[in-house]
C-alpha cells in the first residue's frame, strides 16, 4: 500500500490569495514543495485497483489529475469543515457511484448540504468512534479528536483514523488541537506512521482548534511514533526548506508533509 499527500495546506492552501509573505512568494514562485492545496490523503494499492481518500478537498479535481486517478474507490471523512469536504462534487461525470465512510452526522452533512443535488450516488456506510471497519484490504477505526467549530451552530463531532495496513499502524489525525481524548491516545500509540495537523509554527496564544508545529512534534514523541508526516501547514510557517531544517534536519523521524509525497506501507 502506498500512502500520498494529496494536499498539504491548511484551509485557505499557500500561497493565499492576494499574500506577498516570504512563504506565499516562495511558493509562486517554485510551485511545490512551498505550494500547498488544501488537505486530502490516499491510501493506493495500484496493482489491486484500489484507493481511498481521506477527505475530499476543495482542490481534489486537481489532485487526482496530478496523481494521474481514474477512479477512487471510497471516501473517508474527518469533519464537516468546508475545506475538507467541498471536492465530493468533482465526482459528478467522473463516477456513478462512490462509497462514503464517516460518522452518521457528517456523512449526511456532506451529501445533503454540499452533495450537487444528489448527482452523484452515494453509499452511506456510518460509523462508530472505536469500531473497527473492514473495507477490502485496509482495516480502519475513527476516533474523536479535539477541534471545536467555528460558530456554525452545528455540534459533529471530528474524528481521526487509525488503519492497519498489512501489520503497519497508519494514524491521520485530521483536523485536530492537542487536546486529544486520553481513549483516543491509547488507541493510536506506537505507529509506524503518524499523520499530524501542525497548523503554525509560533507559540499558541490563540490556537486550541489546531496544533501547532511544535505540539505535534511533541504528540510524535509522546505517542512514539517511528515517523510523523506535519500537514494542514498554513503560509505563516517558514518557507518549507527552512521549517524542515527547524523540525528534524534529516528528514528522518519528522517530515514536512508536502503535496505529491509517497510512501510506502
Ligand atoms: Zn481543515
Ligand atoms: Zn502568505
Ligand atoms: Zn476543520
């Protein structure tokens, strides 16, 4: 199974619009690793045809002509936030029908409010925080995280997931602060891989709904984590070269997520 980063940005992606900042220049200048599209993942198994995507960006119709994807076999949600969920229309014309995983609340959310009219079919599989789903070959289990919403008057609770992927343990924290629920936490302990929002890179004063750089490092070290992927990144970090260098100049226990990273499961 190989892991891609189809969208490393935060919620407005980078650069942002109208932004002359030294990483929002960077990146219009240099395009990747410095451009980030908003936050999408795929878990692929391109011999067996197969691929899931968590969350479906608003830039997702690029994605996967980047990534060169026909076809996407199921979809995975975290939460409701727009810039998580707003490419689901891009399937329209492209496929009849597609599988969606989530919690009740979300799933319904995402295909009757921001669903096109229902064009494109559905089938709603809900889920439950901590029960372990099997979908062909990728065995999956959300659970809650910490990301209180922005006035929307909606109460749905964001997850996470946690996969086993042939013995490897994948965890992708979606959008989440540090505050993550001690049942969550002992959930997804130890993985091989950890997936990380590490929103901004200066002390939080006003931050609770994401984490910054340096708490999700700190998640990294206390879950024991072999190695962590920084996503949901926003134009405020340093350009991504010298966020690296910051981080863990090897590279080798924590990585700046970037747009079109690969790994192997
Ligand atoms: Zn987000
Ligand atoms: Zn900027
Ligand atoms: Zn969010």
């Amino acid at each position: 199974m190989e892991l891609v980063v189809l969208g490393s940005g935060d919620t407005v992606g980078v650069p942002k619009i109208g932004c002359s900042c030294p990483t929002c220049t960077i990146a219009k200048e240099k395009g990747i690793p410095d451009a980030r599209t908003r936050f999408s993942i795929m878990l692929r198994d391109i011999e067996a045809g197969f691929n899931m995507l968590i969350d479906t960006s608003p830039d997702m119709r690029l994605q996967l002509i980047r990534e060169g994807v026909e076809r996407v076999s199921a979809v995975l949600y975290t939460h409701h936030h727009w810039d998580h969920v707003l490419g689901f229309n891009d399937f329209y014309r492209v496929q009849a029908v597609i599988t969606v995983f989530g919690l009740k609340e979300t799933v319904d959310y995402v295909l009757d409010r921001v669903g096109f009219g229902n064009l494109v079919k559905a089938k709603r599989k809900y889920i439950q925080p901590f029960e372990s789903v099997k979908y062909k070959s990728v065995e999956f289990t959300a659970f809650p995280v910490y990301h209180p919403h922005l006035n929307d008057g909606l109460n749905i609770q964001p997850v996470g997931y946690m996969f086993r992927l042939e013995g490897a343990k994948l965890v992708v924290t979606g959008d989440t602060g540090i505050s993550i629920p001690e049942e969550s936490l002992n959930l997804i302990h130890e993985p091989d891989v950890l997936i990380a929002d590490a929103f901004i890179s200066y002390p939080k004063h006003f931050l609770d709904h994401h984490m910054t750089v340096e708490e999700a490092v700190r998640l990294a070290e206390q879950l024991e984590a072999r190695k962590t992927i920084l996503v949901h990144l926003t134009h405020a970090n340093p350009p991504h070269a010298e966020l690296q260098k910051r981080v863990d100049p090897t590279a080798d226990k924590i990585i700046v997520g970037y747009d079109t990273l690969k790994l192997k499961i």
